[in-house]
C-alpha cells in the first residue's frame, strides 16, 4: 500500500492536471498512454535536470578552490597558436600555425590549423629563447645548433607567455630523460635519480607567471582565423610545395568545413562521442536503463524508429553516394541499423511491461481510494506536495540569486579594490604635479624679478621638454629591459640546471665506463694468468700446448685498437718512467701484459674514487696557506702519506728539503756554485767511477736514455759536486740514483744537489755510504728482527730454504727502492720518506713481503724463491693497498725501538769488525813472514835448477860426440 500511494503521489508531482480515470480498470485508454509516456519524458527532464545541478555543483565547487580549476586548466590547455615566423627567400613575415609534441619535444608548425602534414619542426630539447628589446613588438629567437627562427606573437603579452610555457616544456622533456647510474663502486643498487623540477622562487628577479592569453593560444584559437589575416598566397610556402600540396588534397577529401580544426594535428586525446548521438541520454525505467531517442511519440513501432533516425545519421556519416568510401560504410551502416532496431524493439517491449506494470498500480490504486475519506486525505498530501515543491523552487531560486550576488560582491570587491589604487596613483600623481607646479612657480616669480632672463628662461622651458620626453622614452626602455632581464634570468637558471643535470649524467656515465674497462681488464688479466699457468703446465700434449702458445701470441697481438678507452695508458709517465716495463724473455712479456692490464684497472677504479678527491683535499690545504709557511702538522702528514699530486709535488719536496738544510744553505749560500767551479779546475779521483756509473743510471727513464741529454749532463755536475762536499764518502754505488730522482721531480741542479744532500747526510744515519756500509748492515738486521715479529711464518719459511732476504732488501735500502718499484708507488715511497725519515724504508720493505706473503709460502725451491724475490716487486700495482699495510697493518711501529735496535746492532757489527780487523792484520803479519820463508827457498831452488840444466848441457854434448 505504501508503494502504491508513493507511485501515485510522485504521478501527482509530475503530473499537476491529471488525466481522467477509466471506469474499467482492465481497459487501457490512449489518454493513459499518452500519461504515461508524458511521464517517462518527465523522469527524463527531470534526469538532465539532476546533471545540470551536479554540474552546478561541481562549478561551485570549483569556484570555492581557484587552485584546482587552475591546475587542471594548465594541464589540459595545449600549447598551439598562431605566430608570425620570418623565413623564406625574401625574408618575410609568414603566419604559421605552431603545436608543442611533448613526446618529443619539438614544436611544429603547419600553414593552418586544418592542416595533416606539418611543413617542419624545431627541435626544443636543445633550445634556448631570447628576445631583442628593441625589436618589433612580439618579436622572440628560439636558437638551436646550427639554426637561429625568428618568431613573433600578436602583442608583447602573447610572447611572454610562448617563452615561459616553452621554457617549462624544455625543463619537463629534459628532467624525464635518463637516470644517472648508480656509481658502481658502492654497494648501493639503487639508482640515483635526477634532481627534481626546479620549484623557482618568485623572486623580483624572475620573470612572473603570465596569463593565458584568450583567443591567441590554446585549441579555442585554431577555430578564429590568424590574427594577421594573411590569405593563402602570402601563406604559401615556395620551400614545401609538395606538403602544401598534400594538404590541400586532403582538407578537400575530408570533407569539412574551412574553420573545423583537424584533431590529428594538434589534439592528441581520444575524440569524444559527438553532441548529436541519437541515444546520448538514458531513461531508468524500474531497474533497467535503456537509451533514448531525441523526440519521444505516444506509441512508436521499431521500423518508424529506424527510419527516422537511420536516415539522417546514413547521410551525416556517408557524405551522398558519391563518397569514395560508400561501399565501407554501406556495411557499417547496415550493422548500425541492425543494432539500432534491436535497441529500438526492446525499448518497445520494456515500455510494453512498464504500462501493463502502471496500469495494475493503477487499478489497486482507485480500489484503494474507493474507500470513505481516503478521497479527501490524497488531495490533502497532494495540496502539501505541491507546496513543498513550490518551496523547494523558491530555496533553489534563493539559491541561485545568493550565489550571483556573492559573485556580483565580489566583483564589486575587486573593482573597489582597483579603484582604490587608481585613487592612490591619481593622489601621487597630484602630488607630483603640486610639485612641479610649485617649481614653475618659483621660476615664474623669478623670471618677473629679473625680465632680463626671459630669453634664456625660454630656451630653457623648450629644453625642459625635450629633456622630458627623451626622459619618458629611457624609462619606456628601462621597463622593457627589466622585463627581458628578468626573463633572461629566468633562462640563464633554467639553462644552468638543466647543465648541472647533464654534467652529473655524464659523470655518472663516465664513472660506470671506468668501473666495467676495469673489470675487464681484470678479467683479460686472469685470463693471462691461466695462460701462463697452462704454459708453464707439463700435462698438456703438443696439440694443446701448441693451442696455449697460440692463444698467449694473440693476446700479445689483440691490443684493439678501435675501442674507445677513457684513459689511455701513454708509454711514459709524468717523469719519464716506462709505464710497462720491457722484458725479453717470453715468460717475463707475459708478465709484463698482466701488470700492464693491473695498471690499467687500479688506475681506472682509483681515478674518480680515490685521486679526484685526494686532488681536492691537496688543493685546499694549499690554497688556505702560501708554499712558504707550510709547517708540520698531522694534517700534512696524512695527505703526504696518501701521495702528493704531480701538479703539486714538485713545491712540497722543495719546501722539504729547503727546511732540512736551511742550516747548510744558511751558512753558505753560495755553496754549489763553488763546488760546479772547483770540479772544472780539479778532478776528483772519483770521477771516473761517476761517468761510468752515469750511463748505467735509469736505463729505462726517457731522460737518461741518451749520454748526451741534459739530464745526464745535470747528473754528472751534481755527483761531482757532492764528491768534493762530503769527502769522507766521495762516491758511492747508488748515489747516482737517488740523485737522478731529485733531479726529474725538482728539474732544478741545486735543488736536486742538496736533495742529495738532505738524503745522505741528514735523513740517513751516518756512514751508510761509507767504504764499510756499517749502518746498512746494520739496518738489515733491524729489519730481520722486525720481519721475525710481523710476519713469523715467512720468516721459519726462509729458514727452513736457507734464504738470505738481505741479498734482496740490501739494495732497497741503499737507494730507498729506485728501479725496484713501479714509478707511481716510488714516488709516494718518496713523499713520505722525505719527509718522515728511515722509518718509511722500513715499513714499506715490510708491506712488501706481507702484499705477497701467501705467494712466496707457495714456493718450496730455493732458485724459484731468490727468483720470484728478483722481480715481485714490480709486480706490485695496488699503491693504495701497499699504502694501507705501510702505515695501518704495520703498527705500532715506534720510533725510539728502531734506534735502540740500530744502536744494538751497530755496537755488536763494531765488535765483529774489530775483531776482524785484529784477524787481519794477524793475517798481515803471517802473510809477511810466510813470504821471507818463500824468498829463501825460492833463491835455493834457482842455483839447483843452473846446476841441473849444466849438468843436462853436458851429457847432450856427450852423447853427440
């Protein structure tokens, strides 16, 4: 019952004249069928009416936040105008309709907007925009490689607003590009992402955000015409005939009108379902939803439907018999037709069911009011429903006139707002003008004091107002040069990030190059030492031993030559060192290439991780202090221990060794010169020994390879000079070493003489160059009882083969491991020891044995193991490692234990050399006597053999006779 009453009074709504009633309750009258459809028509209106106010609604709302319309707006509008662009054999103004591809973030430009085929493109990611100030209005240059396209907008507003949306769509394509790669030296897998959009400042010196300029940008401008008005010839472009052709053709087979745009060309969404769908609004009928037609008749069949409908859209969609593609659309029509009066047939069948449904509700309905009073009671509630309805009208017009009237207050907020600035700018004008007034008043009364200045006071106002106006002219290009200055530094930032972006992209590039040539050459040099592991194997047959050597000849062969590596490896270093040794036996070529591929990836790998940064460190400490006033301290020390830079070790070893003999140089100035001078007047007996030692010194360093360099020349001076400056050595075997180090690092003669100086009479402790080397000796003891406590098991392994180290470290200790270690680990062995002392020999000829420890207790063959002595160090290429075993693995290394152990040693090699000189001269005096005993029996032995040879010439005589 209450649905019936319910259905009855919505009818009533509905429906304020209602139609008779039927005596019959079975019978079904056209005027009831005519209701009902007049009712479902209503549920339809009264369905678009509930749209329209959810569209209100959601204006409203929109109005209520300003912020997200706006956002939506600039996502949604598309950056496509008209603009003028100078081009052409006669360099002239052409209007041109420009569309931004954000895929790829070119802008074409076509003839008009109807156009399918653009007549070229400019390419934005590689742009950058500008505009003369004191061009036409609107003018602006995009410039990219090679090509610089003059453009101009209708007005100066329209310009501002291509740039700035052209600089934003710059920014978005090169911000979405590539991620810079994860550096591969850390443990971390996650990429590192580009920095993100840059949230400029609204600074006063950026340009603002410039409003859209309605009827100029945007899809809505590609239906007006240009704002030129130019006609189609002065359009044409002579350098596309072919494309102007093309579309021409095509805008006269499309069949469209001259102001429809083209979608394709500048509109890449989905095209939406056209306005004049014959089924675009639903009808809800019950429970079920059905599509309906535009005009709805009392009773209508399947076929009248169809063909009121079908023959319209045929026609709209065919385009007349004569379309070239009648016999497509023949057949899409003819489904569509199908369709249609299938939709068209069940529509009639559910309205069918909905009448028989109403007219049952109906029936029940008037048994229910032949009831007493219940008459009276159903015009009661309709009476109330209308009244309802007719308050629920007025709230709505309420509604409506609250909203206009807050938009008309607000209005009137904005314009009292603007006239109240107008009111301050008219007040500061008055002013201003009371102020000149005021002036001119002043002159005035002056110029009646004193008629005589009339003349001048006129020339003077005439003067007044060219000055004036020149004056408004120069504030008019002030204003305009703000306004490009503030786009161009807009531009310049912009630029600037998107530099710094591509900057750290290719850093991160060049940092995985490096990271996987390393690794290649890792893996090339592991394969090499398979190779030589297989060579030196005895199991192999022939064949196969042929197949190694094969293999070893095209690995000294396949240096390609075409790869591209971004540190090439030259064949000297900075100070003339070979950069891969030379061996000649074959074994020793083998070697060679995997220290070489070492080399190549230590370096490789320590470029950007390690010596950039040391790099950095180096120059700032420098940069903060001058050369002069370095001074020890324990941030020095560690840098120096982590190696000095080449660009920088030259001035470091200087100020080392000019602080060491500071007392020398003080006392004599002048020393070297005098020396130089006195070795040309007299011959030191050791300079025979010096020339030749000379040609032996550095056999492998480009400097010293030819007798007649200068760098031999050099040498020659230095070492006789020291000769005559410490007599007590004159010259020792390894003197010509060190000094030729000093002299390719300082490349100065008297700074690499008293380097020399510094090492031998300073550094080093006394009479280790002397004719008995009694200190050497002895720091070779020291060093066999530190080598006992550091590293145990390799010492009892020496032991146990009768292996005597100081036939191998003896000499690295003499010349502090010159052609003993690669250049690059040398020098930093230098840096350190120059400026630590004798430790460092110490603590690197330990690091040495423990860098390849477990490779010598490999070895059980006394020869292989003097043998691998002979040459490992040049093996050696992880300077950083050494480093860390020098100075971190080696600790505590105290130096007042070093001196105790030499003192110790010294006093007991003292000893022994006494008691060997008493065996000596005991020796002496035995040799004497002996050699008085020999005299005698020699002087005996002559008259017997006279005696004999008379006795033999007298039996010959004999016997001839």
């Amino acid at each position: 019952m209450v649905r019936t009453v319910t259905m009855e009074q919505d009818c009533q709504v509905r429906k304020p004249k209602p139609a008779a009633q039927s005596s019959d309750p079975n019978e079904t009258s056209p005027g009831t069928q005519h209701d009902l459809t007049a009712s479902a028509t209503e549920e339809v209106g009264s369905a678009k009416e509930n749209r329209v106010d959810s569209t209100h609604t959601d204006q409203s709302s929109a109005q209520e936040k300003p912020v997200m319309k706006t956002e939506v707006e600039t996502s949604s509008t598309k950056l496509c105008g008209y603009l003028n662009k100078l081009g052409g054999p006669l360099k002239a103004w052409k209007a041109r309709w420009f569309v931004f591809e954000e895929k790829k973030c070119q802008l074409y430009y076509y003839r008009m907007s109807q156009d399918a085929n653009p007549l070229g493109s400019i390419d934005l990611a590689n742009a950058t925009f500008g505009y003369p100030a004191q061009a036409e209005e609107g003018t602006f240059e995009i410039q990219i490689p090679g090509r610089v396209v003059v453009l101009k907008a209708l007005n100066n507003q329209a310009m501002l607003y291509w740039l700035q949306q052209l600089q934003m769509k710059r920014w978005q394509h090169n911000t979405s590009l590539v991620k810079i790669p994860a550096e591969p030296f850390t443990t971390s897998t996650q990429p590192c992402q580009l920095p993100s959009a840059p949230q400029e400042e609204m600074t006063e010196d950026f340009l603002p955000e410039i409003k859209t300029p309605k009827g100029l940008v945007g899809e809505a401008a590609a239906c007006l015409p240009d704002p030129w008005q130019q006609n189609l010839l002065q359009k044409f472009s002579l350098k596309h005939p072919i494309t102007e052709i093309q579309n021409t053709v095509l805008n006269i087979c499309g069949n469209k009108p001259a102001q429809e745009p083209r979608w394709s060309v500048f509109n890449f969404d989905v095209i939406q379902q056209p306005l004049d769908s014959p089924y675009e609004d639903p009808v809800t009928l019950g429970e079920t939803t059905v599509p309906l037609p535009p005009t709805a008749p009392p009773v209508l069949s399947a076929p009248s439907v169809s063909s009121v409908t079908i023959e319209p859209m045929q026609e709209a969609r065919t385009g007349g018999k004569n379309s070239p593609s009648s016999s497509i659309s023949s057949s899409f029509l003819g489904l569509k037709r199908f369709s249609t009066q299938v939709r068209l047939s069940e529509l009639v069948r559910l309205l069918h069911k909905t009448l028989e449904a109403a007219q049952l509700e109906k029936r029940t309905s008037k048994q229910f009011l032949a009831a007493a009073g219940e008459q009276e009671r159903l015009e009661l509630v309709r009476h109330k429903e209308r009244c309802i309805a007719d308050l629920e009208g007025r709230l709505e017009a309420l509604h409506k006139d609250k909203k206009e009237l807050e938009q008309s207050l607000a209005m009137r907020d904005c314009q009292v707002n603007e006239l109240q600035q107008h009111v301050q700018l008219m007040m500061e004008k008055n002013n201003a003008k009371q102020e000149v007034i005021l002036k001119l008043s002043e002159q005035v009364d002056s110029c009646m004091a004193d008629p005589q200045r009339t003349i001048s006071n006129t020339m003077g106002t005439e003067t007044f107002c060219k000055l004036q106006e020149k004056m408004e002219h120069l504030q008019d290009d002030i204003e305009a040069h703000k306004i490009q200055n503030k786009f161009l530094n807009s531009e310049i930032y912009q630029l600037t990030k998107l530099w710094r972006n591509s900057s750290e992209q290719e850093r991160g590039l060049l940092i995985k190059c490096a990271y996987l040539e390393a690794k290649n050459c890792q893996i090339e040099s592991k394969y090499l030492i398979v190779l030589r592991s297989l060579q030196e194997s005895k199991v192999l047959d022939s064949s196969q031993q042929e197949m190694v050597k094969r293999l070893i000849e095209d690995a000294f062969q396949g240096d390609v030559k075409d790869v591209l590596k971004l540190n090439p490896i030259s064949e000297y270093d900075d100070y003339g060192f070979k950069t891969i040794p030379d061996y000649e036996v074959e074994d020793m070529k083998l070697l060679a290439k995997i220290q070489a591929l070492e080399i190549r990836s230590n370096n490789l790998r320590n470029n950007e991780m390690v010596d950039k940064p040391l790099r950095t460190r180096w120059a700032n400490y420098l940069g903060s202090r001058p050369l002069g006033e370095l001074a020890p301290s324990p941030e020095l020390k560690g840098l120096i221990r982590c190696g000095i830079p080449v660009e920088y070790r030259e001035q470091v070893w200087r100020w080392i060794v000019r602080t060491r003999t500071q007392v020398y140089r003080k006392r004599n100035p002048n020393r070297y010169q005098e020396l130089t001078k006195h070795c040309e007047v007299s011959e030191h007996p050791a300079s025979r020994q010096i020339r030749l030692d000379l040609h032996r010194t550095l056999t492998g360093n480009k400097h010293f390879s030819s007798p007649n360099s200068d760098a031999v020349q050099k040498l020659q001076r230095i070492l006789l000079a020291f000769s005559w400056q410490n007599p007590t050595i004159g010259y020792c075997q390894g003197l010509n070493r060190l000094a030729a180090i000093a002299l390719l690092v300082l490349k100065d003669e008297e700074d690499a003489f008293w380097c020399l100086v510094a090492v031998v009479e300073i550094i080093m402790p006394q009479e280790y160059y002397s004719k008995t080397l009694i200190a050497s000796q002895a720091d070779q003891r020291v060093f066999r009882d530190f080598l006992a406590e550091k590293m145990p098991r390799l010492m009892a392994h020496f032991k146990e083969h009768s292996i005597d180290h100081s036939l191998i470290t003896f000499n690295w200790f003499l010349v502090v491991f010159v052609e003993s270690l690669v250049s690059d680990i040398l020098l930093r062995v230098w840096d350190a020891f120059l400026y630590e002392g004798t430790k460092v020999i110490f603590r690197y000829a330990l690091a040495l044995f423990k860098y390849n420890e477990e490779e010598i207790l490999k070895i059980h063959d006394n020869l292989e193991i003097y043998l691998y002595l002979r040459f490992f160090t040049k093996t050696i290429s992880d300077g950083r490692k050494l480093m860390n075993i020098a100075f971190n693995d080696m600790n505590p290394f105290p130096m007042k234990l070093l001196k105790n152990r030499r003192e110790f040693h010294m006093e007991k090699l003292t000893a022994e050399l006494k008691e060997l000189e008493r065996i000596q001269e005991e020796f002496v005096k035995e040799q004497q006597v002996e050699r008085k005993d020999k005299d005698l029996d020699t002087a005996v032995s002559e008259d017997e053999e006279e005696i004999q040879t008379a006795v033999s010439l007298q039996l010959h005589i004999t016997d001839t006779s």
